[in-house]
C-alpha cells in the first residue's frame, strides 16, 4: 500500500490590534506598575578631579583630568604631555614640552638647552638655555642660566647664589637669597628681608624689604 503524503502545516499569525489609538494607556493601566519588576536605578556619574592648564602651542587655558599624563588642547589640538623631567649630566640639544615640572640638580651642567615647561626648578648651571615657564621658575644653590629665558613667575631661594645671563622677563618675581640679572617684570619686583638683586630692574614696582640690597637702576616703566 502507498501511504499518501500529508500536506505540510502552515501556521498564519494575525497581528495583534489594540482597540484604541496606538501608544494610549486605558484609563485602568495607568500608573500601574509591576510589583516583580527589576528596579533600574538611574546612573551615577563620578566628577572626575580636574586642573587647568595653558597649552604651550596657542596659549590658552584648558580643563584636562588631574591624573592624566597627557591630552588635546580643546582650542588647537596641540598635543600636551604633562610628564615631569629630571636632566641628567652629559645631555646635549635636548628640546624639552611638557605641562609637567623639569628639575635641573646641582650637579647638572649642560648646554644648548630648549624647555618649555608649566614649571622649572633649577640649581645647576645650562650654557645656551632657550627657557619658556608658563607658572613659576624656581632658582635654588648656585644656578647659572645663559640664554633666554621668560616666566610668568620668579622665585629666588633663600641662600641661593643665581645668575642668569644676560637676563630675564618675568609678570612678577620674588627675591629671597641673591640674584645676579637685569630683570624685567611686567607687575613687580619684590626682594625679601636678606635678598640681594645686582642688576638693572625695569619694572612698575621695586619692593624693597628692611635689610634688602639692590645694585643697580630702577627704571620705572607704567603697568
């Protein structure tokens, strides 16, 4: 006997219609909530910690993540690194762009140098120095530094011995210990209790404390 061959099931699917107006809750469903469902909490953003920097390509100030070791200037993309350099001995045309801090020891001497850095500590001596600081320029022991060098700020340590050759322009700048440089600031000149500043000073104001020295003349320029 032959066995005839069943026809396949065909399974047809009819489209559900609401009866109303589509996406409209009944009065009864509204503000109905399931008691079993999964509660989603909304998300918790953490502020992450930030500090503003100026970028050494276009000179505007940026917000960046205080942890991070680099990023993009929002206004011209530049590429900043905030790492932190120490100089070594023996280094030569090193050309140096960091938002981070350089620190140049004692011991350090070296020539043809090219830094621009948010900050500087110096205490050893560089021959041939192009320097751009956008915060504070610290000069510490016996540093000597020939070349150009600018800052937004100047602080001589007490006790220190400096020299910087042929000078220096700085917004403002506090002498604590001696510092042998014409100095042109574009605010003040302050020179602590035991300071000596030997050198012409071409700025608005000369601060000179109780038992401070100045060699040299002041000229007086308008703020």
């Amino acid at each position: 006997m032959s066995r005839r061959k069943q026809a396949p099931t065909v399974y047809k699917t009819q489209p559900l219609v609401a009866p109303g107006i589509s996406g409209y809750l009944p009065e009864e469903a509204r503000g109905f909530r399931d008691p079993f469902a999964p509660v989603v909490e909304r998300e918790t953003r953490v502020a992450v910690p930030t500090r503003e920097v100026v970028c050494y390509e276009c000179g505007k100030k940026s917000l960046v993540p205080r942890a991070a070791l680099s990023a993009h200037c929002v206004h011209c993309c530049a590429h900043l690194t905030m790492t932190d350099y120490t100089l070594k001995p023996g280094a030569r045309r090193l050309n140096i762009r960091t938002l981070g801090e350089v620190t140049l020891p004692s011991h350090v001497e070296l020539s043809l140098l090219t830094v621009v850095a948010s900050r500087m500590k110096a205490s050893g001596k560089v021959n041939g120095i192009k320097l751009r600081v956008t915060d504070t320029l610290t000069l510490d022991e016996k540093a000597e530094l020939d070349g150009q060098v600018r800052a937004a700020k100047l602080l001589v340590r007490k006790g220190a011995r400096a020299r910087v050759s042929p000078g220096l322009s700085v917004e403002s700048a506090e002498v604590q210990g001696t510092l042998q440089a014409r100095v042109h600031a574009a605010k003040y000149v302050h020179v602590c209790d035991g300071g000596a500043l030997i050198g012409d000073c071409h700025t608005p104001e000369l601060r000179l404390e109780p038992g401070a020295v100045h060699r040299g003349t002041w000229y007086q320029i308008p703020s």
